[in-house]
C-alpha cells in the first residue's frame, strides 16, 4: 500500500492518493466529511476553521460507496481560492496584477501579494528558501503549511474503516498533556466506543477535570499573546499476536514504521511508544510486562511497551504518543531578518491558532491508521475484504493451535 498527497494551503484544492486498498471496504463522502469535521474541532483555534468548508470528494476507487480495489483519489477543495487565484495562480500572471487589491480596498489583498522576505523562527521558511533556491518564503510555506494534513486525515479514514472491516481493528485518539497541564496517571484510558464523548471535550481530553485545566491555560495564553504545545496519544485495539511488523529489517520494524509517521507530521518534535521515556527511569524488573498464563493462554500483566515488541505487535493494544511544540506563529512577533536586506526585522503575523493540540491527535490517529494498515497487509496480502479477513482468520487459528492467543 502507498500513498501521496499534493496541493498548496491556498491553492485550488488538495489531492490525495492511497493504492493497495482491497476491494469490499464500504465507505462514503460522508464518512470523509465526519473525519475532516473531527480535525477541526479543538479549543483555542483560529478563525480560519470557521470558513475552511473541506468540500471532498472521491475521484475514483470507490463505487457505490464501495471500494473496488483500484487507486482511491480524492480531492478537498479550498473554499478561499477566488481570494488566493492571482497570488497562486500555475500560470504566469503580469507583475501590476500582484499590487492591487482586487478593486475592493481592502489592504490584506495587497499584503497578500507581496513577497515573503521574512523567514518566520520555528517554520520551514529559511531553510526551504536555501536548498530550493527561493527569493521568497510563499513557495516554501504554501507545501510546509499543516493545511496538508486535512487530506492525511481523509486517507487515514479509508485506512480507519478498513482495518475495521478487514482486521476488526479500531482506533482511538485523546490528549494528554497540553500547555503543562497533563492526565492524571490513574486516570482512565478512552476506547473507540469513546470517540464520540472525545469530539464533544473542547480540548479532547478524556478526564473532565484535566480538561477544564486545559482550557484555561489556553485562555491564558492567548491574554499574553502566546501559543501552546501538548502530547496526544494514539491507541489501536483488536492487533493480534505478530501480525503486525517484523524483527528482520529495522526499517520495517512496527514501533520504527511508527516513529517515521508521526515525527512527519508538521510541529511533532517528540515521539513514545507505551511508557517510553518513563521506562528508561525504570529498573528492568519494573520495565518490561511480564508475561501470565491463564486457562492455557498468555496474557501480559501490564503494557508499558505499548503493544510492540520486538518491533512486531505483541497482542495487547498499540498505544503511541506524540509531542506537539507550540505553534509557531506566535501573535508578539518573534525576531528575524529580511532576507532581501539582510537587515534585522520581525517576523509577520497573519493569524494563527493559539493551541492545535486536539486537531494533531486525530491527525495522529489518522497517520497510525495509515502506517499499521501498511503493515499489517505486508503480512496478510489480500485484494478483497473477503481474502483479507480468510488470511486473518487462519493466521489466529494457528495461534490457538498452538496456545498463543
């Protein structure tokens, strides 16, 4: 399975790609549109989520709300287009087309076409500017921008509902810390029944209390002119004995596979699997799940590993975190330089988000979606729903044979 994504923020629209889909997998518009609707939800977002409509739709793959086994295309239309046409256009547009405002007086057309000479801290403006060899930022942030991740979302839901369908996988996707407010250890894990009252939490957080600690940091950041950060964790239930990963190449290793997937995603500057960092504070007598027989069949006295070992999946659920850094266009304007002048300068300020923590755990689930699927067809191979579930079923059969699961 392979998949790709293209477009700009601004521009026409995003374009996605995902090929290695079995036949069989009933899905529709709207279950993209639901997952799309998740990804915009979240305390402390910006006005932009209110008039990003994520108009989407299939062009190809699927039939009658059923995949048919070819590549599956999709596209998400930008609402904003007639704003952003001239300023991204593909064709060349005449220079005194880009120093007018569109006739309506409105000063943000013009600063909208100006050129980006201001490499903003904490994005990837300067150093796309160098290795692409670009006199302006616009290029550079247009593909960088977290707007792409709107179309990983919608891929990840054609992922989500096969592994449902084809492996009887579920996921779900909460968050744990935010702005230095963090889950109590003791308190309760969510499932998948749980995504509901999870879409519902302002913050995505499972514990009410944390919650409400959650929002007013946010409240309080944004007062200072501030951002925050957080960690969101992904756990995926239903994932048999070794199915899913190997041990034989490190590339292929799940936990790897894992790592690769969420750091690619804009802002994550940090990835655990299980206990992960708090394991290396621990003796190995209290790091690793021992290992119980009961009526004949092995079970794990806890699941600090995370569901992987080995980097294969040991049975018990998948459970990975990811660290998302403030976001980085901070509303008091961090130091620069302009890159025409060489001079020292501040950077720009749009708009921006002050906290995108609960949007990056339903990416987060999204990719994880994405890389176990990968994963798990890697083992059991299959073109149709039908074969997939055959293969599933004699690879746990044999795993009761021989008293493993």
């Amino acid at each position: 399975m392979i998949w790709l994504t293209a477009g700009e923020s601004h521009g026409e629209g995003l374009v996605g790609i995902i090929d290695g889909i079995a036949s069989g997998v009933e899905i529709t518009t709207k279950d993209l549109q639901d997952g799309l609707a998740r990804r915009r939800l979240g305390y402390g977002r910006g006005a932009r989520q209110k008039w990003e409509a994520d108009k989407v739709r299939f062009l190809g793959g699927v039939r009658h709300g059923v995949t048919t086994g070819a590549p599956i295309a999709i596209l998400i239309e930008n609402s904003e287009w007639p704003k952003w046409k001239t300023v991204m256009s593909p064709d060349p547009v005449p220079a005194s087309a880009l120093k007018v405002d569109a006739g309506k007086g409105d000063e943000r057309e013009i600063a909208r076409n100006k050129p980006l000479t201001r490499p903003r801290p904490g994005h990837a403006d300067l150093a796309g500017m160098a290795a692409y060899d670009l006199p302006d930022a616009r290029p550079v942030l247009e593909r960088a921008s977290a707007r792409e991740t709107a179309m990983r979302v919608a891929l990840g839901v054609v992922a989500q509902k096969t592994l449902e369908q084809a492996f009887g996988i579920r996921t779900v996707s909460h968050t744990v810390a935010l702005g230095g407010v963090h889950v109590p250890e003791w308190a309760p894990q969510p499932c998948a029944d749980d995504k509901a009252a999870l879409d519902e939490d302002p913050v995505r957080c499972f514990d009410a209390a944390t919650s409400a600690q959650m929002v007013a940091a946010i409240d309080e950041a944004k007062k200072q002119g501030d951002t925050l950060g957080g960690v969101v964790e992904v756990i995926a239930s239903g994932v048999p004995l070794g199915l899913a990963g190997t041990h034989v190449q490190g590339k292929r290793r799940l936990d790897a596979c894992l790592a690769e997937a969420l750091m690619s995603i804009q802002a994550i500057k940090g990835v655990e699997v299980g206990d992960g960092f708090a394991t290396a504070d621990r003796p190995g007598s209290a790091a690793h799940d021992e290992i119980l027989v009961e009526d004949g069949h092995p079970h794990r006295a806890s699941n600090r590993a995370g569901g992987i070992e080995g980097g294969m999946s040991d049975g018990e659920d998948i459970r990975v975190r990811a660290a998302l850094k403030p976001i980085s266009t901070v509303p008091r304007a961090l130091r620069t330089f302009d890159i025409e002048t060489g001079k020292a300068d501040t950077a720009i300020h749009q708009r921006s988000d002050v906290c995108a923590v609960a949007p990056a755990a339903v990416i987060a689930e999204a990719m994880v979606a994405l890389t176990l699927l990968q994963a798990l067809l890697e083992h059991t191979g299959g073109y149709s729903v039908k074969q997939i579930k055959a293969a599933v079923s004699a690879y746990v059969a044999t795993l009761n044979s021989r008293g493993l699961a």
